[in-house]
C-alpha cells in the first residue's frame, strides 16, 4: 500500500514521506478488487481502501508529506 501511494501521489519521491500510519479495519479475500479513496488537508494525505465487491472498508490511513523549503 505504502509503495503504491509513494508512486502515485509522491511521484515516485520517497524522501518527501515523513510519516506513514495505517490501520486495518476489515478482511480482503482474494481475487477481490480494491478501490483507494485519497483526500488531502495541507500535508496530509487521508486514504481508505475499499472492498469494491462488498462495499466494506478495509483500510484507513494517513500519510504526511515533508514540506519543501522554500528558497
């Protein structure tokens, strides 16, 4: 999951990922499609993941990116 949100938000730029929470809520069984729900405040970026068969969630997380110096 890290991987994957460090790819498409960060643009492949992990230095900018300053912390990384995730908590597991539900089960995914396998071969179920899974929908990534991600929504930003300032430097934080919130996700949930969903079980898009059930409609259930299965993940909720926070990732916080390192602010930039500006120059």
């Amino acid at each position: 999951m890290a991987k994957s949100l460090i790819q498409n938000l960060l643009k492949n730029n992990s230095t900018l990922l300053q912390s990384y929470q995730v908590k597991f809520v539900g089960h995914v069984f396998p071969g179920e499609k899974l929908n990534i729900k991600v929504w930003a405040e300032g430097n934080k970026r919130y996700f949930e993941v969903e079980v898009a068969e059930r409609q259930k969630k299965a993940i909720v997380g926070l990732l916080i990116v390192r602010e930039q110096p500006k120059l």
